[in-house]
C-alpha cells in the first residue's frame, strides 16, 4: 500500500494486486462460512447430531492437510503455456464454486446417517477443489514481486479484503432466517432453505472472484526461469522444505503465537460471562458482539500502519512491534476486565487485535523472502512447496491446539452444571489463564524472531546474488 520506496520495475499493478486480494474470498468461503454456520443449519435445521458434525469438520481438515502438500508439488512442477498457478487457480474456483452448494442442498427426509454421508462425501469433494485452487493462490503470491517491501504491500490487500469477507459472514446466518426463505411449522426461521439459496449466491461469488488471480496476475519468474528448472519429487521437496532454516523459525514463530492465542480463544466469553458480567450471559453476549464490531475499524486501518512500520523498520521489528503490543494487550485484562466497568474490556480488545493482523501480513511476505534464500541455495524456486507445508503446519497445529482448548477450560475449574453459580476460584483461573497463555507463547515467539535471519538488509544481498547469476526477472 505504500509505494514511494519500491522501485518502478519491482511494483505490482494496483489492479493486479485488487485482482489478487478479491480472490481471497475463496478462503473465506471455505473456512469462515463452515465455521461459523454449518452446526446451527445441519444440527438445528436438520437435527444432525453435533458430534458427527464435529468429527465430519476434523476429516475434512484431515483430508484437507494432506492433500496441500501434493497439490503443491504439482502446481511447482506444472509446464503449461498458461504458467505454474494460473490454470489450477482458475480451475479451482470454478469447482470449488459448483461444489459449494452441493453439501447444503442435503434432502431433509434421509436418515441420520445418511445425512453424514452425504455431509462428508460433498465436503471432500467441495475441499478437494478448494486445495486445487489454494495452494496455487497463496504460491502465486510468493513470486509477484521480488522486493522486499512490495512484498508486504501484496499482502496489505489481501489482508484488508479478507477482512470485509470475514466482517459480511458472520451476517450469513442472520441473512438465512430472513422470512422471505419461509418459516417451519413450529413458526421458527426455515435455517435450512436461507442456506440453501444463500450457498448458490456463494457459489456465484467463489467463481466470478477466485478466477481473477488466475485471469489477471501474472508469474513474474515463469518465463524465463521456472519453465526450465527441473521437476522434483513430492518427499524430496518436503524434506528440503523443511531442512530449510529460515522456514523452521519462520514456523515457530507463527505457531507459537497461534498456540497462545487460540489456546485461550474459547476462554474470552467465559471470563467475559464469569467474571465480568457476574454470570450474566445476555450481558456477556452483547458485550461481545460489541467487541467484534468495534475492532473491525482499527483493524483496517491496522493494515497500513503495519505496511508502514515493515517498510520502514523491517520485518523483524514489525513483529516485536505486533508481539509487545499483544502482551501488552492480554496483560491490560487485569485494568478493564473489571465487574464494576464491564464495557471497558473493548479496549483490551482493540489492543490485542493488531496481533494477528500484523502477524498475517508479515508472514506470507516473510514465505517469499524464504523462497529467494531457497533458490540461493538450491537453484530452485518451490514456492509451491514452502506455501504447502506452511499451511499443513498451521492446520495440523491449530487442529491440536483446539482440542487442548477444552482442557485448559477444565483446568480451570469450570463445570456447565454449576450455571451463573461458578465457585469464586473458577473465574479467577479464567482470568489468569486467559492473559498469562498467550503472554508466554507470545514471548516465546519474540525469541524465535531473533533467530530469524533474513533481514531488509541480507535480502538486498540475497537479491543482488541471484540476479547476478540469473538475471533480473
């Protein structure tokens, strides 16, 4: 977003950098819109049982995990005359967009099982279309710019779209029970056909946006450099991959601030309910779909501040910059988690939220700092490989992570039996383990930045090298 210091000959289009950033709607698609509807329309509108929908979420992202790393290699190993990414992105979205609605058009008079088959059965096909287009999408990114802080601007759109996608699908659900979709005979909102239609609006949507990347962004090093280098095999990239050791620390970072976050994700409503609010649940639930609206402004305008802070301090010091702020953020729980002032918790709130955007602006643009390393070393460009075990990374953990989420609840103390009526120690833990887990993984994470390497100043040097033994691409 900031492009005074990034040379002509390195800059993105801005059209090609809206045409990327609208394409994320996809990932939307595939990760909000599930997460957030898909247990109230099948469990309440269906009467799925919710722990089959649970274990159909956790094999969809199984299935998910594993096939990344494959379709990552073949994207890497692609020769068409259209490029690496560019076909599949097209071809991705084009059927993860007939795909979509198939799983929410399940006939309402088929059994339990039945039910899940189907469930299970359209979401793997839905998610196997979705790998299709995903693992390009985010490899395209890797190889638009080959400057380091045209880099960080690529992301700065991507980032500010996902944000608008991520605000308009909490408001899916709201959109399904619109009486204009009928009502049942109970007088309740007719969830199940509002989904039904609304998936078609999606489906429309994933296609007409996620082909956009494929259509109007171009590989910078396909030409003239990755047409020509030679193929390699799935395990053999895996293992370089991951013997890479920018990559490593890059991972340890970014897990591990993801580890202290998401550990404790689930506890917010309960120290907001439980300590807060004093066991006042209508409270709490205002209170913090106040928070969610609040944030999403300061969000945004994160956005460019953290471009800003990268281009001028470098990457490294964005993250210390984000990784203070956030403790920072979890810490300031003690002053405004307060009985007596329940609504001051929203400026803890609009603390800790530049943690992540920061984090997932920074961290795609670090990826292809690594990939120049990699090519230093090996004469290869695998963003495909890096993008994959990236993302096989992050799921494999964050699907730990959210089981170990109940655990710590129990820790605590918690028991659902006891209502409002929560033993005085119980909210106290909740509040102890909300700001003290993510403090330490935070703090954790500014040592492995530490150990990261790859500076505004070694990339220069990194640039420099491969462009005097391949040429300026």
């Amino acid at each position: 977003m900031f492009r005074s210091k990034v040379p002509e000959k390195d800059r993105v289009p801005v059209g090609q950098k809206l045409a990327y950033g609208l394409g994320g709607q996809l990932e939307g698609t595939a990760v909000w819109v599930p997460k957030n509807n898909l247990t109230p329309v099948f469990n309440i509108g269906l009467g799925l049982d919710p722990l089959i929908i649970s274990s159909i979420l956790m094999i969809w992202r199984v299935w998910d995990a594993f096939t990344d790393p494959v379709m990552g290699n073949i994207s890497d190993n692609a020769r068409t005359r259209w490029g690496r990414r560019r076909p599949f992105i097209v071809a991705g979205a084009i059927l993860a967009g007939l795909t979509l609605p198939i799983m929410w058009w399940m006939p309402r008079d088929i059994s339990q099982w039945q039910m899940a088959a189907w469930l299970l059965v359209s979401g793997l096909l839905f998610y196997s279309c979705f790998t299709l287009w995903s693992m390009p999408y985010y490899s395209l990114q890797l190889e638009m710019s080959p400057d380091y802080d045209e880099r960080t601007n690529i992301t700065a759109w991507r980032s500010v779209s996902q944000k608008f996608i991520a605000l308009a699908s909490g408001w899916i659900l709201a959109l399904a029970t619109l009486p204009v979709f009928g009502v049942r005979a109970d007088g309740s909102p007719d969830l199940v056909n509002g989904m039904r239609w609304i998936s078609i609006g999606l489906g429309i949507a994933t296609i007409v946006l996620g082909v956009l990347p494929g259509i109007f962004v171009k590989e910078r090093y396909y030409a003239k450099e990755t047409s020509k280098q030679p193929r390699q095999p799935l395990l053999a990239g895996m293992k370089q991959t991951l013997s890479t050791r920018p990559f490593l620390w890059l991972l340890v970072i970014v897990i591990t601030k993801n580890l202290g976050v998401i550990l404790v994700s689930s506890l917010g409503f309960y120290v907001n309910a439980y300590y807060v609010c004093r066991g006042d649940l209508v409270l709490a639930a205002k209170i913090q779909g106040a928070s969610s609206t609040a944030v999403f402004l300061p969000a945004i305008l994160a956005v460019p501040f953290c471009t800003w802070l990268s281009a001028r301090f470098g990457k490294r010091m964005l993250l210390y910059i984000i990784g203070a702020v956030g403790i920072a953020g979890y810490l300031s729980v003690y002053l405004f988690y307060t009985p007596e002032h329940p609504w001051l918790q929203i400026v803890s709130s609009l603390l800790i939220g530049p943690l992540a955007t920061g984090l997932w602006l920074v961290a795609p643009s670090m990826q292809a700092d690594i990939v120049d390393y990699d090519e230093l070393a090996t004469g290869q460009r695998r963003e495909g490989s890096f993008a994959s075990v990236f993302s096989w990374c992050l799921k494999a953990s964050g699907a730990l992570t959210t089981g170990l989420s109940g655990v710590v609840l129990v820790w605590t103390g918690y028991h659902a039996s006891h209502g409002a009526n929560q033993p005085a120690h119980v909210a106290e833990n909740l509040r102890t383990f909300y700001i003290w887990i993510p403090v330490v993984f935070i703090a954790l994470s500014l040592f492995a930045v530490n150990r990261y390497e790859l500076t505004k100043s070694r990339m220069h040097e990194i640039r420099a090298r491969l462009e005097a033994r391949r040429g300026a691409l």
